[in-house]
C-alpha cells in the first residue's frame, strides 16, 4: 500500500509540474488564441522551451519534464536561415506560422530590413549576409539558439560571397584635408621653407643632393647637418627601429643614428639589481647562488 501510494503521489506531481509546464509555454508565447491554439495544441511544448533532449543540462529521471524533447510526433516550430547567392539575401522560412515568428519578422519588414516574398508567404528575404544575421536574430529576437537553425551548405555560401565583394572592392583612399596654420604650428615633423632650421647648410645639403644627380661632388657635411636636424626634431632617439634602419642606410647616416643613439644612452638611468636567494640569520646577510631549477 505505501508503494503504490508513493507512486500515485508521483504521477500527481507530474501531472502539477506539466500543467504548470504547459501554462508557462503558454504564456512565454504570447497567450496564443483564436485560429492560433490549435497550432500550438500541435506543438511539442518541451521542444518549445527546452529545445532536444538534454539529459546533462536537468537532472533527468522518468519524472522530469524539463530535460527538453526526446523525439515525438508533434510539431518542432524553428526559423530557418539560408542564403540566396543570386540576390545575396539571407532568406528567414517559418516552419509554423506562430504569432512571435511572424512578429519578429513583420517587425525587421517595418524598419526595412527584410520583406516578405510574393510566391511563398513563409519566407521572409532579409539584407545582408548569412552570418551577421544568424548572429543580429540570436541575440536580439529573444528565440532560444534551437529555435533558430541554418545549415553549413548555406553558411560556407554566404561567407564565399561576402569574401567575393570585399576583394573586389578597391582600397578605400584616405580623404586629403588641408592642414590650418594653428595645426601646422602645433606639428613637430612639419617642415616649411620658411622655418629657421631649413636656411643655411640644410638648404645648401638639400641643393648638393640635387646636385648629386647631376653627376656633381656630393656633399657629405651638409647631409650630416640635414639628418642631425631631422633627427633631434622628430626625436629620433627615443625610436631604436628607426635609428637601426637609419644606421644601415649610409655612412652618413649611420654617424648620425649612432650619435643620436649615445644621447640616449647617456640620459638613461640604469640600475643593476641582483637576483641572488638571501637570507637574514645572526646578524649576518647569508646569500646563496641563484638556482635556476627553481
């Protein structure tokens, strides 16, 4: 007697938690009524909430409901993404016609996002490509990830497309602005003809250069004073790059990264720490060898 009484305790409980399952179904899909009931009386409620079966995700026993659906005869609502290489559209096909599938739908239609195709009214022609889509409707239509499905054909389509287009577009060019006066001020690599640093021996090495060209004596002190001045005024010195490829590039300039090199060696202030196992004991400072195993 206390066995079968347990037992029909049992399957009163589950029968309480199944009518408490199915009226929070209900209610989580928006209170289906009219011509819409019978469509979800067809709809298998564990698949609409739990999705598969998942036997790791509820502790799952004969009396568990919540472990999702382990494979019945009733329906399995989900939207199904594709991708339709001729328009380069994401298509979205509703499986069943529920009103939060439609909603959600009819909603991206509203803000001109998507519109609904002539011949089939289950699908729905969304911009854009596969990917970025499936991501936008799993994070902001409010579906759970099962009720939203796309196949690896599609998705490997859709990705082959998008490649396609951003390959065949040309670079895009950088607009040219006009630099104010106040702006060219504030610029340290800015160089006018007009500035102090530019008359002299730097215009002088800059006509040698030209010079150079034309089969002319090249004047090596000049170019010195010209890398120097560009040198201390980018203040190539804290860029140890730029001054080893400035060092490789000629004689000249190799005598200028070096010098520009001492200046900062010269204002580092270097300090050499020990690392040494120390221990204090008697007064005396006992230090040991570094061990490198530990």
């Amino acid at each position: 007697m206390e066995i079968s009484a347990w037992i029909g305790d049992m399957r009163e409980r589950k029968r309480q938690e199944w009518r408490a399952f199915r009226g929070a179904a209900y209610n989580e899909w928006g209170k289906p009524s009219g011509q819409e009931y019978p469509l979800f009386k067809s709809c298998c409620v564990k698949w609409l909430m739990d999705g598969p079966l998942n036997p790791d995700r509820f502790e799952f026993d004969e009396y568990t409901i919540r472990a999702g659906c382990d494979g019945c005869k009733q329906a399995h609502p989900k939207i199904t993404l594709g991708f339709d290489p001729v328009s380069a559209c994401t298509t979205a096909t509703i499986s069943h016609p529920l009103s939060r599938f439609v909603n959600y739908l009819g909603r991206l239609q509203d803000e001109g996002k998507a519109h609904q195709d002539m011949h089939n009214p289950a699908m729905y022609r969304i911009d854009g490509y596969l990917r970025p889509n499936l991501t936008s409707m799993r994070k902001g239509s409010g579906f759970k990830p099962h009720l939203i499905s796309t196949s690896e054909s599609s998705m490997e389509a859709s990705d082959s497309a998008q490649r396609a287009e951003l390959e065949a577009k040309p670079p895009a060019k950088k607009p040219r602005t006009e630099m104010s006066s106040a702006a060219k001020s504030d610029d340290p690599y800015n160089f006018d003809d007009d500035d102090d640093e530019f008359e002299a021996e730097m215009v002088a090495a800059c006509v040698q250069v030209e010079n150079r060209q034309k089969g002319e004596e090249f004047n090596r002190t000049g170019l010195k004073s010209v890398l120097r001045l560009v040198g201390e005024t980018m203040e190539l010195k804290h860029d140890p790059l730029t001054l080893h490829v400035l060092r490789r590039t000629c004689k000249s300039a190799k005598i200028v990264a070096e010098e520009l090199a001492k200046q900062k060696l010269a204002s580092l202030d270097l300090a050499v720490t020990p690392l040494v196992d120390g221990r204090y004991r008697a007064g005396e400072d006992n230090f040991h060898f570094y061990d490198s195993d530990n």
